[in-house]
C-alpha cells in the first residue's frame, strides 16, 4: 500500500504546481461550473496518456528534434494566448451567472487535451519522470509493475484535476460576480504571460 500511495503522492506532485492547465481549469469551472472544469482535466489527463505511451515506445527522440520542439513551443503559444484573451473579454463582460453557461462539453474536454498537449513542459516532464519510472520497473519487474505505477500516477493526476473542478464550482457558487471577473481575468492574464514563455523559448530555437 505504501508503494502505491507513494505514486499516487507522485501524480498529485506532478499536476498540482500552477501552470496554464490549471489556470485553464479553474478558468472553466468558473464559467460553466463542476463538470465543465472536470471535463478541461480529463482531457489534460488524455494527453498526459499519450506522452506517457509515446515514452513507452521510445519516441522520446522524435520529441527531441528542434524542429518538432520549436513547433510545440509555437503552436503551445497561440493556444495559451487565444485561451487567455477569451477569458479577458468574458471578464469584461462580466458573463457569469449562477446558472449554467451555454458550452459545449466535447470542447472543455478538448481544450483541456489540447493545451496539455501542445505543452511542452508536459513531455519535459513526463521525459524525465515516467522515462526514470520506465527504466528502473521494467529491470526485472516486468510489465505488470509498470502498469500497476502507471495506474497510480494517473489516479494521483484524476485525483488532483477532481478537487481542482471541486474548487472551481464552489468558487463560482459563492463568489459574486465582480470577483469572479476578477479571477478570470487573472487566470486569463497568467494564460497569456505562460503563452509569451512558450513564444519566447520558440524564438531561441528558431535563432
């Protein structure tokens, strides 16, 4: 039990620090509500799926290759920024009411998918942990370990993107509107900066 815990611990550790899916979580949480922002993470989750296949593969190099990395960088930027100049004039629309707001499910769960994916921090990180993971469970293990910490990490990630969707719905109920503009606009202003970072290592690559 231990064991597991500690790799439950690990995929709360490695969702839990701020950064634009977070940001975009709550962001969407506070517009549409609970399931909305719990849709924006399973996605995020999705994609993380993806990059921890791609390293079980051994795809590791492809991602490595400065032309694919500049593109991440670039593509990552244009989403980061677009999500975060609509979250700017819905604050200053002040949309948010106590109802729900009309948005489409299949679009918080791929907007969730797509920044997370077009995130290149995510395969840094998944590269390095999951690579570290792969490589000592699969010496002398097998394959059944290896799935058994998968599992984990993932239950530590849902576990995190679940109370991240929990406290975004309660901060909509009980906040008033002012202050939910407020923090859409927040959110949307750490979206934009994340995405001027992800611009900028672009720019270093394509010099």
């Amino acid at each position: 039990m231990n064991f597991l815990f500690s790799y439950v611990l690990l995929g709360v550790s490695l969702a839990a620090p701020i950064g634009p899916v977070n940001a975009g979580q709550i962001d969407r949480g506070i517009k549409g509500g609970f399931l909305h922002a719990w849709l924006f993470g399973l996605g995020a989750t999705t994609a993380d799926v993806v990059y921890m296949v791609l390293v079980y593969l051994g795809f590791v190099n492809f991602l490595q290759i400065p032309t694919v990395k500049m593109f991440l960088w670039f593509f990552g930027f244009f989403v980061l920024v677009y999500t975060g100049i609509e979250s700017l004039m819905a604050a200053k629309k002040h949309t948010f009411t106590t109802s729900r707001v009309n948005l489409r499910y299949s679009k918080s769960y791929f907007s969730g998918f797509f920044m997370s994916l077009l995130n290149p921090l995510s395969i840094l990180f998944w590269i390095g942990i999951y690579g570290a993971i792969l490589a000592n469970t699969t010496i002398g293990n097998g394959g059944t370990q290896l799935l058994i910490c998968s599992a984990a990490i993932l239950s530590g990630v849902l576990l995190w993107d679940l109370t991240m969707a929990m406290f975004a719905s309660v901060l909509r109920r009980y906040l008033t509107t002012t202050l939910l503009a407020v923090i859409s606009t927040i959110s949307g202003i750490s979206l934009i900066l994340f995405g001027l970072y992800f611009g900028y290592q672009g720019f270093l690559l394509l010099i």
